[in-house]
C-alpha cells in the first residue's frame, strides 16, 4: 500500500446489481489514478431482514430495504470476475462486508483487506471474524464516540492486523461544517495509527483539505452522474472529478515530502539583484540639500545605489553635489556629517 496519499473510490451500490455497469466504473477509475477501489458486499438473508426501514427511501422498483440489498447481490464467480478485472487493471479490489456470510465469500477469492463501515464497528462477531484472516483493516467511525473506537481498536489490537481508521462524518451530503477535519488530528495523536477521512460531501474539497492536514488515505463514493438513481448519487464524485482529486492530492502530497529551508535562500539571489530595489530621489536637489523621506523612491535593480533598506540611515544628511529627479543616490554623494 502506498505509504502517503492512498486512494480508495468507493462503486458501492452505485452499479444498481448490474455487473457490466459495475466493471464499467472499474475500466473507468482506472484511468483516473486511483489506487483502490471498493465494494459493499451484500448478502440479504445474512445481514438484513424485511423489517429494515430504508436509510432514504429512493426506490422505485425495491419494496423492502431487505430487496434492495438482494438486487445488488453478485455469484461468488461474478465477485470474483470483478477483482481478477481490478487486478488487471491495476487497482486493489477491497470489500466492505456487512455478515459473517460476506467474509466467507470475500475469503474464497482472496482479498487481502477489508473495509468496516461505519455501522460495523460494534459488530464484533464479524470483526474478530475478519480479525482471524490477518488481513489489512480500514475501519470508520462515523457513527462512533471516541468510546466506540476505543472499545474496537482495544478488540482488534490482540490480533496485530495492520490497522487503518477513518475519520468520517455519516451524512450525505457531508456540509462542511460536518467535514471533521480537526478529529484527523485527534485520532493520530490518540491511537498512533495512520488515520484516513471517508468523505461523503459530494465535492473534492473535503479530501484535499484532509490530504492537506495529514491523511494518509482517503475514500469516497463515486458515481457517473450524480442524477443517477441510488442512495449515494448526491454524495459521490463524477468521473472527471476523481481525476482532479488525484491530482491535487499527488501534488499536495509531493509537497508535504518535500521540506522547505526558508534559512537557505541562496538560489533566490539572482532575482533578488532584480526585484531588489536602490535608492533615488523623485526630484531635483541641489548640493548642500537636506535629505528627507519624501524627496526618496526605491527604483530597481538593487546594488545601483544605496539599498532600500538602508534609507533612515541617510535622512537628515547633506547632498555633496546635485541630483536630478530619478537619479540614483550612493553612498560618496552625502556627506557623513548632519
């Protein structure tokens, strides 16, 4: 896994059950720069029930939740068909898993880490399950208190599974003053774990403030169009932003690799010969004239006159010989005495 800037896009549901749809967004994030993307692994009978209420009721074709979550079930082939086509295509292929029954299926084609959504992270039958295979986790805490965290990270510590935690707001769209930025600070200092954001703003702004500030991996949901139907739409990222998200976090992460010695401005000194300014007077003086600040102008380039900043040290002195409005003043045209 790259050690700064990992970025996982998230397909979700947003294949609506359909799997040329689904590898569509994988031929499609792959030309985007993204090193991961993500699925949600659904398996009705295991994690749901016709008693759940929809999250946001947006379907017009799905009675229940539990049948929703049934159409956006795939064959174990078909799941593994989609990893062997990230792996083709470069991509990590990471499942968030949802029952017992999702991992079983995932360990059969080999993942070689696992998501915990946000409302898994008390769900600690499944994750001791996912503990046992020693696999990478990255774990969100949406909907969890520092409590919560505590208690799961404390769980799964024994385990010694490389451990990633995600700051993440559950909200969708994500406003800004939801973003959480300040909690990415707070998880790094309180677990010494390398801290992530999942971001559900529909925008790229919140990943690379995250990136800015230390994230060290970063999520979020994708999608075609955001009309698209499906609970997500509204909260994803199209195609062409993705694209300008990797970039901006590339550059952002580059620069924070590269430190910069402020103390050593060596390489600055040719342009500062330019920029660099020498003091003139704005009109004509005579000899014997008494210098003050506003007969003064600081005129480029430097070194043709006394410099700019020196000009207090000549205020209140005499003027040896003529100058004419413009002309540069040095140091053999003043005398030293007042």
């Amino acid at each position: 896994m790259r050690k700064y800037g990992y970025i996982i896009a998230e397909i979700g549901q947003a294949h609506d059950g359909s799997l040329g749809i689904a590898h569509s967004y994988i031929d499609a994030l792959s030309e985007t720069g993204v090193d991961a993307v993500k699925f949600q692994v659904h398996i009705a009978d295991a994690e749901s029930s016709p008693h759940e209420p929809f999250r946001v009721h947006f379907s017009y074709e799905d009675q229940t939740r539990y049948d929703y979550w049934k159409r956006m079930e795939f064959t174990l082939e078909q799941w593994a068909g989609l990893k062997q086509h990230c792996e083709e295509r470069n991509l990590d292929f990471i499942p968030s898993t949802f029952s017992n029954a999702a991992v079983d299926l995932m360990e059969q084609i080999g993942v070689k880490s696992y998501k915990i959504g946000s409302g898994e992270v008390s769900n600690f039958l499944m994750l001791e399950k996912i503990a046992r295979t020693g696999k990478r986790i990255f774990l969100s805490s949406g909907m969890s208190s520092f409590e919560e965290i505590d208690e799961a990270i404390k769980f799964l510590q024994p385990f010694k599974n490389p451990l990633t935690i995600f700051q993440c707001t559950t909200a969708y769209p994500t406003k800004p003053e939801e973003w959480g930025l300040n909690v990415i600070t707070e998880l790094k200092e309180r677990y010494q774990l390398p801290i992530g954001f999942s971001d559900h703003s529909g925008n790229i702004y919140a990943c690379l403030a995250a990136s800015a500030i230390g994230a060290e991996v970063l999520e979020f949901h994708v999608v075609f169009d955001k009309r698209m139907f499906g609970p997500d739409a509204s909260a994803s990222l199209t195609i062409e932003e993705v694209k300008s998200l990797v970039k901006g976090v590339r550059e952002i992460h580059k620069s924070r690799r590269s430190a910069v010695d402020k103390s050593d401005i060596s390489k600055y000194d040719d342009m500062k010969d330019i920029f660099g300014k020498s003091l003139a007077v704005c009109r004509d003086l005579k000899k014997d004239d008494i210098i003050t600040a506003d007969v003064l102008e600081a005129k480029k380039p430097k070194h043709c006159g006394i410099d700019a900043r020196e000009h207090r040290k000549i205020i209140g002195k005499r003027l040896k010989r003529d100058l004419q409005k413009w002309e540069f003043i040095s140091e053999s045209d003043i005398y030293e005495e007042t």
